[in-house]
C-alpha cells in the first residue's frame, strides 16, 4: 500500500511596493501545517481575498496570512494553496531564502507601522535576517518570544551566573554590552523597560539616611514657590526636609534681598525673625508657607492699584510766613526732608508727619539737597554748599565755590558733583563732611546747568541751553552731547544706560547714553517739565501745570508700542507747580508751589468701593507747622 504524504497547504502573501521606478513585489512562502496531522480543511469559499485594510482579514486565524506591512503598500492579495490529493507527491517547492523562511514576525507591529518610506521598510525587512527561524509544531504556527522552558536551560543559566560573578566589573559590562549587540530591537526595548526604575534614585530621601540633611535642604532651597509646593506632595520625606530646612523661609528672605516690593512688604507684615539664624521663638515652616501667597496678594493689589490710581492721599501744610514753595526733598521709611524757599531745610517725622526739626543757616532759598545717614548736603540760591549733620543739625562744612545759585547736586561714593547758575560743574573729592576738596570744574555749557547725575562711568548734566552732555567720571573729559530737546531742560535721571530728560518743551526724551540716540519722545504735559524720575517698571514726571503722570517704562522702551499707551494715570492734587518727587514702589511722595508735600500711598487703599476716574476717593491728613 502506498502512503501517501501528508498534505500541505502553503500560504502566499504578494505585497506590491512603489519603489519608482519599478514595482516591487515581496512573496512570502510559509508552510501552514507539517507532520501527520491532517490541516485545518478549507473554506468552502474561494479563499482569495482583496482587502484595504489589514487587520480585517476574513480569514480564520489559521489561514490568515504571513504579511509584513508598510506604509507604502498600495494593494494585497493572498490566497490559500492546498495540493490535490493525487497518488503521486508533488514536487517540494523551490527553498526561499533564509529570511523570507518564517511565518509570523517576532517583531512588534509598531515596527513596520513605523516605517515612513520604502527605504526604511527594506532596512526593516533585513534586521528579520538576524531573526532565527520558528520550530514548526502541530497546529498554527506561531513565533515566540521567550525561549521554552527546557532542562539543560535552567542548569546552563546558573553555570553562566556562576561565572559572571566571578569576572571584574569591568569584564561584567563589556560582556552584557556584547550581549546587547546581538540582540534585535524588541529585546533591546523589554531590556530598557527593566533598567529604567533601576537608575532612577530619590536622592532626597537616600541623602538624610547618609547624614546629608543639608545637601538635601541645599538643593531643594534652589526651587520656586510652585516648584516647592509641588516637592511637598512627593512624599512625606521630602515635605520633612523641607519643613526642617525652613525652606519657606529662605524663599522670602531670597525674594526680600533682590526686589524692593518684597524688602517692603515683608517689613509691613513685621517679619522680624527674617535673616535670623534659627531659635524657639521663630515661627515653623508652614507659618512661612502662608506668609508667601499672601505678599503675592499685596504685590497684585499694588500693581492694580498704580494702573488705577487708587491711592490714600496725606497732605503736610508747610506754610512760613515769608515764603511759599517746597522745591526739594527726599525721603526714608522713617522721615522726609525737604528744602523750602524760606532759606530752611525742615525734617518730618513720616508716620505722625510731625515736623521734628528745622535746621536754618543759608541766606537763600534751599534749591536741592541730599543725604545719607550721617550727613545732609543744601545747595541753595546763596551760591554756597553746606554739609549738615543728621541727627543734631549740626553745620559741619560749607563750600564757597560758585558765583551764582546751586541748582542741584549729587554725591555717592566719596565724589560729589554740583552744578550751577554760572553754567559750570564742580566735582568735589568727600574724604570726610569736613574734608571736601574741588578736583575738577567742567565747563561747556551755554547756560545754567541745571541737573546733574553720575555713575561709576559717566557724569551727565542737563542745561538750558536744550543739551545733554556726556563726561567722563574717572577722567572728567568730554564725551558726547546729546541733542533733541527743542528747549532748555529743566530735569533728568541717569542710570545703566537710560537717560530720561524733561523739558520746558513739555515733553520726555529717553536716551541711549552709549550712542545718544533718544529712544522715545513722551507728550503729555502741557507746561514745563520739571520733575523726573524712573525705576525698573515706571516713569513718574511732574510739571508746572501741577499734575503727576506715570509712565510705563517698558512700554516706552518697545518702539512697538502705540504713544496712546505709555501713560498709565494723571494725578491731580497740587494747586501749584510740582517742583520735585520722589517715588518707590509703594508710594510718590511730592513737593510744589503750593508750600504741601502730597503723600501719594499705593499701599494701604481704603478697602471701599473707589472710582477710578481721574480723582479717586482720599483720605486727607492735613498737618500745618
């Protein structure tokens, strides 16, 4: 009796490639069934299927066929070849090559589906080379993934760990890197997947267990608000270092040291224990953790409160009998002191606005002064420069230089710089306020100089002959004139590399002082512009029409920006020409013809409803000396 073969029953797959300039057209030969099992029988139906889509196949799993995919494939056919039962053994089909030998890819789908062009999906095809074939079993076949388990496995896995132990730690990554090599793309993902939880280290907790509590508040001290609040919710550890750390704390007190709104708000909220190495009495953390949200808060108040113009107004009277007009001051946290035309310089307690002291000497009206904790410096319409001392109004040093009004002065750093009617400037070496000597007398001016400002690197001095010019600190050579105003300038305020001037021509310049270029004209104000002065955000003017106007600085500097919005608010309080002012960042404190000193507060508005026209609700304090 003649037995017969078992039948086979072959599957094809054509996949038709665009590859220009040809078509290329892929056939995939895999056995279906091998051995003495019967195959699965056949549909009755032709099992010759077109579908544009892959993962809709008809077919039963057991027919379905062996097809690789790419994203250029523009059509598919498969179909099912079983031999006819004859007597005689058709011939074995002709062997495939090596890699075109397997019925189901070990490969992950994404793979091929990530093929973006037909080069890749070639380079795809010959990493399957390195692929080693299938066991063909009873039943579909199928590619595995594990290796199955075997005796002579679990003896040879031991035998390689025994010897792995024993090799260098150098030996032990150069061999699992040469392992790594040789192994295909899916192994190299199962194997990352591993090694990732492994690297990962909380460095934060595993620091305290060492002893190094402080290298871990170090690090963490370096977070911001909302990257400090998220820390707190990773685990109970790190919300205990940075609790124990103060961490809260040393936020503020990083904020406090570079931006003054911060420095002013945490003195308003009486933050005494700020800077202060740890005790008993200093608050916990979490008292800190509170306190940041809410100077947030009051910084978001303030600035809405300089956009609106919402401000408490406290006004001194500082009325003489023989004068009228306060044409300068300046100011501390705890008291101003302003020169007034009645030739006296009257100090001013800040928070009763009581006047604490008067201090008389100069035969003229006091035209401009400064002072720093030890002394206080006048120049007045006498011609003469006086040093005063603070706290007991003491005459320490009077400098007889000019020939006619001191219209302003500036000193820093041991170095002062005095300007005049006579059109010249002076520049004075300060050993001591006893021990003043000229270094130097700038000439070049076509009228009374009046303003001067310096730096490290330049002096810079405003006329009326409509000029701006430009010395060298070090050397006190000429540098450069800057021209553009159409009248004389009355004020200006230097720093880093902004110039901003005002003008009788009623307008602001800002200027490049590097190369002179003026940046931007501001118009407003419909007389003289007497008063300027800028910080990082704003521009506070004030004119001899007696309105105060604020500027956004930012704004200004953007040549973007429309003119209509560089003024942020007018304020009209002063019944007389505004002489000088002063501002910071809670507060414009300013002086006029009208003898008041106006107390502008951004800071502690009245919580009730106010318009936010151009004269909001005040509350008045009206002090008469």
């Amino acid at each position: 009796m003649v037995t017969h073969p078992p039948p086979l029953n072959f599957k094809f797959s054509f996949i038709y490639l665009f590859f220009p300039p040809f078509w290329v057209c892929l056939i995939i030969f895999s056995p279906h069934s091998t051995g003495l099992v019967p195959p699965t029988p056949l549909p009755a139906t032709p099992s010759i299927h077109l579908s544009p889509s892959v993962s809709s196949s008809p077919l039963p799993s057991s027919t379905r066929p062996s097809f690789l995919y790419f994203p250029s494939l523009v059509c598919r056919s498969s179909f099912s070849l079983s031999p006819s039962r004859s007597p005689l053994r058709s011939p074995p089909p002709p062997s495939l090559p090596s890699f075109l030998s397997f019925t189901q890819c070990s490969v992950p789908r994404s793979l091929w589906l990530g093929c973006s062009s037909v080069a890749e999906s070639l380079c795809a095809l010959r990493c399957l080379q390195s692929i080693p074939s299938t066991r063909l079993s009873n039943g579909p076949v199928t590619g595995s993934r594990k290796r199955p388990s075997e005796g002579n496995y679990e003896k040879e896995k031991e035998h390689c760990i025994a010897l792995f132990d024993q090799w260098s730690e150098a030996d032990q990554v150069e061999f699992v890197e040469h392992l790594i090599s040789r192994m295909c793309h899916y192994q190299h993902g199962h194997i990352n997947s591993y090694l990732k939880p492994m690297l990962q280290r909380d460095f934060i907790t595993a620091l305290p267990a060492q002893g190094l509590d402080h290298i871990a508040e170090n690090i963490l001290s370096f977070l911001d608000a909302r990257s400090l609040c998220s820390a707190e919710l990773v685990c109970k550890e790190w919300q205990r270092v940075i609790s124990e750390g103060m961490l809260w704390k040393k936020l503020i007190e990083r904020m406090v040291r570079t931006d003054p709104l911060w420095k002013g708000l945490s003195e308003r909220h009486q933050e005494k224990y700020l800077f202060k190495n740890r005790t008993t009495e200093v608050p916990p953390n979490s008292y800190y953790h509170s306190l940041y949200p809410k100077i947030i808060q009051d910084i978001e108040t303030i600035e809405a409160n300089w956009r609106c113009g919402r401000h408490n107004l406290q006004r001194i009277q500082c009325r003489s009998e023989n004068s009228k007009g306060v044409y300068c001051l300046q100011y501390d946290d705890d008291k101003i002191i302003s020169g007034l035309r009645d030739n006296s310089i009257k100090i001013w307690d800040k928070q009763s606005l009581e006047c604490l002291k008067i201090l008389t000497g100069h035969t003229g009206s006091v035209l401009c002064l400064q002072y720093d904790e030890r002394v206080i410096v006048t120049g007045s319409s006498d011609s003469t420069v006086r040093v005063w001392e603070v706290t007991s109004g003491e005459v320490l040093n009077t400098l007889i230089h000019h020939n006619e009004a001191v219209l302003h002065l500036r000193f820093a750093n041991g170095l002062m710089v005095t300007c005049s009617k006579d059109r010249s400037i002076a520049v004075w070496d300060m050993a001591s306020p006893t021990d003043i000597s000229l270094r130097r007398v700038l000439v070049g001016h076509r009228a009374a100089v009046n303003v001067v400002d310096f730096d490290d690197k330049y002096i810079v001095s405003a006329s009326g002959d409509r000029t701006i010019k430009v010395w060298s600190t070090s050397t006190c050579e000429f540098v450069r004139t800057l021209n553009g105003h159409k009248r004389g300038i009355a004020c200006l305020q230097y720093r880093d590399r902004l110039v901003v001037s005002g003008s009788s021509d009623n307008t602001i310049r800002l200027w490049d002082i590097e190369c002179g270029a003026c940046l931007r004209v501001l118009e407003g104000h419909e007389e003289l512009v007497r008063c300027i002065r800028f910080d990082n955000k704003r521009i506070v003017s004030g004119a001899y029409d007696g309105k105060i106007k604020v500027w956004d600085l930012q704004a200004a500097l953007d040549p973007r920006a429309p003119a209509s919005t560089l003024c942020l608010r007018t304020l009209v309080e002063h019944s007389g020409r505004v002489f000088r002012l002063q501002f910071d960042e809670f507060q414009i404190i300013s002086s006029s013809h009208d003898d008041t000193i106006l107390i502008w507060d951004f800071l502690n508005v009245s919580t009730n409803g106010q318009s936010e026209g151009r004269s909001p609700s005040r509350t008045y304090t009206y002090i008469s000396r």
